[in-house]
C-alpha cells in the first residue's frame, strides 16, 4: 500500500515537473506550438511590436505592423540560430513607401529544390500584380530571376501579394526591382526590394 503511494507521488511529482517545462518553454518562446507563437517569438527576439497576421501559406505566415513586414516560418522548436541562416524568417522595415517587399529563399541538403517567396504589401489604388525582376542591362554570375504575384486582399480589405516560385537547385540572381501593375500591365511604380 505504501509503495502504491509513493509511487502515485512520484507520478504526480514528475508531471507537475513536466508541466511547469512545458510552461517555461511556451513562455520563453523555445517551445512554439502554433503559427502565432512562431510570430510572437520571432518578435520578441528582435524587440517589435507585435504584428497583425496577414496570411499563411503552409508553415510560412506573413505579418506587419506599422513598421515592419514579417516572412516566419512556423516551427515548433525556436531557436535564435534559425535566424542566423536565414531559414527562419525576413524582417523588412518598411520604407516611406506606399511598397513594401520581401524576396526569401529556401534550400537545404535534403531538398532537391530552391524555393522563392516573393511576398509584401502595398497601399496603391489599381495594384492587380507585381514583378521583381534584376536590372536587364547587367552581366550576372548566374541566371537572373523574375518573380511574380498577383495582388490579393485579407478579408479586412489589406492589399498583399505572395507567391512561391520552386526551382531546381542552381546558380539564380535574386531580383533587385520590384514593379507594381495595374490590369493591364502599365507600371504604377517601382521600388528597390529587400531579400535574405
């Protein structure tokens, strides 16, 4: 009977233990068990106000706040050194501009492809696609890409655009412009893109 109990007790003891982990890991953000705490995280980490989801896609989110553009890639163990090569995350301050775009790319010894998310948001009134493209009339150490993406809207009337573009593993300049345009293809304007 007595060692029923302690064994009960032992039980009980070790998890308490394990909830209390648990609750340190969510807490600390090393332990990130939904998209938004990815988010949450990765915002902590770099000291941002928090941002508001735009859209998902897969494990990516796409989010912003008055200052920044957020590309997470949702895992369930965080770690600042996912940062370091770029397989988490792209943080974008957003430039005194009515564009604000991210180009990412993806790739791991594993994967026999490259993936590219071309995403960003944009207040500009008869916006139906973008383009990102490298300065055509430059020699490049590879083969110069062009992304695209059709403008979409959350259902809160956000204007946003995101694709992703699977290539095979190679030698791709990444995109320095970025064109937004209207319906039928005429420019509304042009900016310079960020990417990591």
């Amino acid at each position: 009977m007595k060692t029923q109990r302690t064994r009960k007790q032992k039980t009980l003891r070790w998890a308490v233990i394990f909830l209390l982990l648990t609750v340190l890991a969510i807490h600390s953000h090393a332990l990130c068990l939904t998209s938004g705490q990815s988010i949450r995280a990765v915002e902590s980490l770099y000291g941002l106000e928090s941002t508001e989801l735009i859209a998902e896609k897969g494990d990516f989110t796409l989010s912003e706040n008055q200052n920044t553009l957020l590309l997470v890639q949702h895992r369930p163990f965080h770690s600042p050194l996912w940062n370091v090569n770029g397989s988490q995350l792209q943080v974008q301050t957003k430039p005194d501009h009515p564009v604000c775009a991210i180009i990412s790319f993806r790739w791991n010894s594993e994967d026999p492809d490259m993936r590219y998310h071309l995403a960003g948001t944009l207040d500009l009134e008869g916006a139906h696609s973008v383009r990102a493209y490298c300065t055509p009339d430059t020699e490049y150490n590879g083969t110069p890409l062009t992304l695209t993406a059709e403008v979409e809207t959350t259902a809160q009337g956000r204007p946003y655009f995101w694709s992703l573009t699977i290539l095979p593993v190679g030698s791709y300049v990444i995109p320095q412009h970025l064109d937004v345009l209207d319906d039928e293809g005429n420019i509304l304007t042009t900016t310079e893109i960020s990417w990591q």
